[in-house]
C-alpha cells in the first residue's frame, strides 16, 4: 500500500469535522491568541493602516450580508474573537457552490483550479443534476501527483469526462517550485523541492477544442471558474484576465490566504471587470475557506 494513503485517509475523514467544529474552532483560537500575538498585531496594523482600501472593498459588495462577513472576517483576523466568526460559519461542503447564489444553468463549463480529488467539481456535477440541468463539462487543474492518482480514482464518478491538466496556473509560463504531498494545501512556493510546469489559464483554455477563445468565439463559454491555490490565487486571475474580461464567468475564489488578498483579489476583479457582483460568504471554523463570488 502507499504509505501516503493511510494519513489520507485520516485526513478526509478528520478534515470535514475539523473545518465545522465551532469547539475545535474556540480552542484554536485560543492557542493562536497566546502564540501567535505578533501575527495578531501585524494583522491589526495592516488593516488600520489600509482602512480606507476596506470601505472600498465592503462598498463593492452586492448584499448586506456579504458586507456583514466581510468586515466580521477582518475583525475576526484581527482578534481572534469567536463572537467575529460564528455567526458566519457554513458548511464546508457547500464552500465554492453556495446555494443561494448559484444557479446552474443548461450549459456549464465548470473550471475547477485546485481540484484536489476532483470533489469541487463533483459537487457542482450534483448540484446541476439536482437542478435538472444536464451534467457540466469540467475542466481540472491539479499539480500534486499524489492527489492527481486520488482524482484517477474519482474519474469513474464524472457523467461527461473531465479535460484534466496536471500542472499549475499562474500570471505566466514556465516552471515553479512547489510543496507535494500535503493533500489540499499543496502548493506553490519558492523553497518547495520539485519544479512544475506553470502557464495561463487564458492559454491553456485556447488549446481546448470545444471552448470559446478568448478573443471572441461562438463556441461553448466556460461559464463558472472555481480557484483556491494556496494563496497563487491572485497570480491564478491575473493570468484568466482575458477570459474574464471577454466572457465573464462567474467566479469562485478564495481570498483568505493572506491579509492583502482580503482587499486585493477584490479589487483586481473589479478592475478587471466592473460589471460582476460580489458576494462574500465563509465556510470554516477558523480563518480558511473565505470565498469571494463574482456573478
């Protein structure tokens, strides 16, 4: 047996409790209060000083609710007060496909970055099915060669078969170094001990037959991008931005990895395209799973 599928196996089996327990949730808060205090204060300092870039950001959002989690979210960073967060915590399965705000429609192109083992892309595959829509043609990007045999595995499950990529995503082309072997937290990083192959999702998607060109093109839009890449999420839409500007699909992203990318992936988007919706909704104990949508 791989030696790696044991603490897999824990891992899914402990990950969902994990990211729902609002006890575990209070008593890492607590540890995090007494050892992580320069963190705290860097997190206080940093939204001080760009509060003006907050309002902005809150003021770009579509609902009262959105605006509610947001600047609860950034308490929350800043404090590690449970009273900022638990009001605001939804299932971790429903992170990314929030039922309120996505509706599938008959035609879904859906563009799961991050795929992990392919669940993001499951979930939506049921939820058009749920819908009575016909099932979405997926298109999947995921680095990690372990996870990549866990999505083989998963690949029986797909009603369309997926277009899979088992590469990275990023502002350019050429190559990174990377961290394997951490499940869903694999990830791009300078001191990361293997090399792989990076490249834009605008140009990836050009070499697809049956999606449309960013250029302008009649054949089948993709309709729903989904990105959380540890914290290349920005690099990730920078490198789409022709695809967004041209075709603006709908849009999940995580902005949690880092303070800066609680205001800057929100205001990129909207310089990239003025005319989406944001919405803000969170899906963890603790101070993960923070999704932007833009609809």
């Amino acid at each position: 047996m791989n030696l790696k599928v044991i603490p897999y196996k824990l891992y899914v089996l402990t990950s969902s409790y994990a990211n729902n327990s609002k006890a575990l949730g209070a008593i890492g808060d607590a540890i995090y209060r007494r050892t992580g205090k320069d963190r705290l204060r860097a997190s206080q300092a940093f939204f001080e000083a760009n509060a003006g870039r907050v309002e902005r950001v809150a003021s770009l959002l579509a609902d009262e609710k959105s605006r509610d989690v947001y600047r609860s979210l950034i308490q929350y960073r800043c404090t590690r007060e449970r009273r900022y967060i638990n009001p605001h915590m939804q299932d971790k399965k429903t992170a990314y496909l929030d039922r309120e705000l996505i509706i599938p429609t008959e035609s879904e192109v859906f563009v799961d970055v991050g795929a992990f083992q392919g669940n993001s892309s499951l979930f939506f595959q049921a939820l058009c099915v749920s819908a009575g829509r016909p099932a979405p043609q997926c298109v999947i990007f995921e680095p990690d060669p372990f996870n990549c045999t866990r999505l083989e595995k998963n690949l029986p499950r797909f009603i369309k078969k997926p277009v899979c990529f088992q590469m990275g995503l990023g502002r350019g082309r050429g190559q990174v170094n990377f961290v394997p072997g951490k499940f869903s937290s694999s990830k791009i990083e300078p001191s990361g001990q293997e090399v792989i192959e990076v490249d834009t999702l605008d140009h990836v998607l050009e070499g697809i037959p049956g999606l449309p060109s960013v250029s302008g093109g009649s054949r089948l839009p993709v309709s729903y991008i989904k990105i959380d890449v540890e914290g290349a999420d920005l690099d990730v839409l920078y490198g789409a931005r022709e695809t967004i500007r041209n075709i603006r699909p709908r849009i999940a992203v995580s902005i949690y990895h880092s303070d800066e990318h609680m205001l800057a992936i929100p205001e990129a988007l909207h310089g990239m395209c003025p005319a989406y919706k944001f919405y803000v909704r969170h899906y963890s104990c603790m101070d993960g799973e923070t999704i932007l949508y833009c609809l």
